[in-house]
C-alpha cells in the first residue's frame, strides 16, 4: 500500500506568530469562478505552517527553488516538490523511510484548468522499522473536476477540487485515491480526501495556518523584534508600523492597541499582527509585556 505515515508537530511559537482564518469570507454559497481563474503553482516560505483537523500539522523549515522540506512532530521530516500533487521525493518517519524517483515536470497540472488531465509514474523505495525494504510503483493520473465551495474549520473557501488516482503499473489495477480542495487564497489546500484499497476513506479539514518569524534568518529576526518593541513601546493605538525582509517577499504590519497593567504592574499592550509572506496573508492578535530589561516579551494572558 503506497502510504505516508505522518505525526503531529508541536511547533516552537516565537515572539511574533501570525495564524489562521486570513481569507475572504464569501457568504453567498455560489462559487465566485472569476477569483479562481488563476491557480499558480504554489511555494512556500520557511516558517509557513497549516494545522488539520486530524491532527496533522507541519511547517516548512527550508526552501531550495522547488524543493520545500517540511517538519512534522516526532522528528518526522519530508522533502519534495512545492507542488503537493507529486509524492514527497523523501521522507523519514518513526515507522518508516523512503525514496522516491519520478521524471515528471515539478510544474505538473499547473496552472490549474478544469477539466486539465495529466498522467505521471513514480517509483518508491519504502523502508520499514527493520530494514525490510519495499518497491512500489505507481502510475498517478490527477485531473482538475471542478469549482466547489467548501466550509472547514478554518472558514469558508472557494476551491478547486483536483483527484489524482493510483494504479499499480503492471497490473493496472486502481490502488487509492487523493482529493485536493486547493484555495487559491491561501495557496494550499483547505481540505483532503484519501482513499484506499480496503480501508474507510479519510477526510482532513484545514484548522489553522500561519507563519512562525523563529524561521526568518536571525538578522531579519531581530530587524522585526526591534520594529515590534519601538511599536508597543511608543507607537499610537491603531497606527500601523511596517516591516519587510530584504527581498521584500516577506511583510508585516503591526497595530498596537490600548495599554493596560499586567498581573505583576508591568507595561503590557494587545497588538494585531498582519503578514504577507509570498502572497499569503495570515494575521493574528497577541499581547505582550516590558520585562525589566526594555524587551517586550508576548504573554500568556
């Protein structure tokens, strides 16, 4: 059976966290087609995250042209393509490992189309806890079926919806399903559908998504944490202060609001914190307090 097993990551949270729920809410329940005319290939920043339902979370932590390389809990770690609609290329978890091989274009299916067709063949390496090596080849035709509108605990979304069956090579016989509910919002999939031989179909539904700054370099880092601090400390209630990386490819906007005493008489302050990383924007409210050497450190409370 050509299946991943993934666990759960507990993501270190920085100072600066931005998540979830960042997208238009569309409350008519008729797709709006013109918004998802144009479905680009996606990518992905390091520290970018996306939360399910199921449990399954995971986080980039390093990007390389195409290649992104995700994280998830226990350790586990996958590397491949940012385009999801190809198998991870590899993969490391505490029940197995493995490589993958396939000659398919890193762009396959995009930009997105319905009624878009296209056929690939991917060869695996799967090993298991003791040593027992597995290959598995499979032939994946994935095809672009709809528009659909779809409510999941993150919020309401218009989608594509891409399904890519598996059949094995010499026998052609159908091994599984994968169905992608892909928002060009957020560019990522808000919900997935995987389907097995002899197994009960599972549905994974887009809880939460943000970005994670501990992933920025660390001189970008402490660029943002300086910006941050000058804003809580002197910036004007709902004035905005900006920050943005070298490349400019990563921003953000930070909006203090009113003071108030924390629990021990310290200086604290609310502030919303917006983020554009590569297009994607997510957005958070936090708070944090002055610790006695002059830094603002974010509270629990």
């Amino acid at each position: 059976m050509n299946k991943l097993y993934f666990f759960h990551l507990i993501p270190l949270l920085p100072l600066v966290l931005v998540s979830g729920c960042a997208h238009l809410m569309v409350q008519s329940d008729v797709v709006d087609t013109q918004k998802l005319l144009i479905a680009d290939l996606p990518s992905y920043q390091p520290g970018e995250y996306f939360i399910y339902d199921s449990g399954l979370a995971k986080i980039a932590v390093k990007t390389d042209d195409t290649i992104v390389h995700w994280k998830y809990g226990n350790d586990a770690t996958s590397r491949g393509f940012s385009n999801f609609l190809i198998p991870p290329l590899s993969w490391k978890t505490t029940i197995n490992s493995g490589e993958s091989s396939t000659d398919v274009s890193p762009s396959f299916l995009w930009p997105l189309r319905v009624g878009s067709l296209g056929v690939f063949t991917i060869s695996q390496s799967i090993t298991d806890q003791s040593g027992a090596v597995e290959e598995v080849n499979r032939t994946w035709e994935c095809r672009g079926d709809r528009f659909e509108r779809v409510s999941v605990p993150a919020g309401n979304f218009d989608t594509y919806v891409i399904s890519c069956n598996r059949y094995a090579v010499t026998t052609k016989k159908w091994r599984g399903r994968t169905t992608y509910y892909y928002s060009p919002e957020i560019m990522h999939y808000v919900k997935i559908k995987k389907e097995y031989t002899g197994q009960p179909a599972v549905i994974e539904q887009l809880t939460r998504y943000g970005f994670n700054s501990e992933h920025l370099p660390k001189k970008e880092q402490n660029s943002l944490q300086k910006t941050l601090n000058k804003t809580l400390e002197v910036g004007a209630v709902g004035k905005a202060a900006y920050w943005s990386n070298t490349p400019k490819d990563i921003s953000a906007m930070l909006i203090p609001y009113q003071p108030y005493d924390g629990l021990e008489g310290q200086q604290c302050r609310e502030y919303r914190s917006i983020y554009n990383v590569g297009g994607r924007v997510h957005q958070h409210t936090r708070k944090a307090c002055k610790a006695a050497d002059g830094s603002w450190q974010r509270a629990n409370r």
